[in-house]
C-alpha cells in the first residue's frame, strides 16, 4: 500500500480533528468515538469490527483508545486506504466487486484463486450485492495480512504448504489480534 501514502497533515489540523472526535472531552478517542467520525462513503456507519481492528493497531497502552499521538498515525492509516481503494474502485462505484478486489489483491502480492477472491467478497459484503464497501475493505486486507503473517511464521521454506498439529493451529489462530 506503500504507493499510495499520502503526505501527514500538519500537527495543528489533526488536533482541530482530534478534538471533534472526542466527544467526552477524555484525551482519548473510543472506537465508539471514532466510528462516528468515519465515513464509508455510504449514509451506513462505519464498520464497527473495521474500527475495532485499527483502535487495536495504534492502541499503544492497551487501553482500548488512541491518544492524540497515535490518532496521527490512524489518521494516516486511514486516508492511506482511501487512496488505495479509490484507485481500485475502477468504475467509482464507491465499492470494489470481484474483479476490483482480485486486481487489488495482486498489486498487493497475493496470488487468490477466483473461488477464494469470490470467498472474500461474500464475507466481507455485509449488504449481500457482490461488493465490498471502504471500510469492509479495510478489515478485509487487515485480516488478510494478519492471516498471512501466521502462516508464514510456520511456512519456513516459503512453499505455500505448512504442517502443524491441531493445538498450534489453535494457538495460531486465538493469538491473532483480529
């Protein structure tokens, strides 16, 4: 996703951000908080499982909240997205189908079969039309990445194939943070 970074707004603009976000006034932005203030594109609220996934990655303390610090770096993380989806939203639809997602995923490194590339699509289109929304996106690559990660802390020789006993799997599995 690299290509598709965009320049940090200045420190001044994200506070005046920051400070909307935060509704209860705590120094802190809550998923709650946060899922309020996104946008998908749609008149929807943002995916709260999406939000959840990014409180966790810039949550520093563990506290189930971003500090303005690491809301800097959310909002970056965010606005990054954007300019990636919209650059596979091919037709400006304001969704990616099928087709957009594979082109995607490639671009991403990844090589998906159509049967799984259309596996993606069906769980991650929360409305059932064949299309993934903006923030569906989001946690559709986040899980994807996070999924590929595990694999490859086992896949030693890089081959695709692992073996593992049901007990690692398990452990593999419940230790992600998605």
């Amino acid at each position: 996703m690299s290509q598709f970074a965009s320049p940090m707004p200045s420190r001044e603009f994200l506070w005046d951000v920051f400070q909307r976000v935060d509704k209860d006034r705590s120094g802190h932005i809550s998923a709650d908080e946060l899922q309020m203030a996104l946008s998908n594109g749609t008149w929807n609220p943002f995916n709260p499982e999406t939000v959840r996934l990014m409180i966790g990655m810039f949550d520093k303390q563990s506290r189930g909240t971003v500090n303005f610090e690491d809301f800097g770096a959310l909002w970056k993380y965010v606005t990054d997205w954007q300019g990636c989806f919209r650059s596979f939203d091919r037709d400006n639809s304001g969704n990616i189908d099928k087709e957009e997602l594979k082109n995607a995923l490639i671009a991403f490194g990844y090589r998906l079969s159509d049967n799984i590339v259309g596996l993606l699509v069906r769980k991650f289109d929360r409305f059932g039309r064949g299309t993934i929304l903006f923030d569906d996106f989001i946690q559709c690559c986040i899980i994807l990445y996070t999924l590929t990660a595990s694999f490859r802390q086992y896949d030693t020789d890089q081959d695709g194939v692992i073996s593992i006993h049901y007990e690692q799997f398990l452990g593999m599995v419940f230790s992600l943070k998605i």
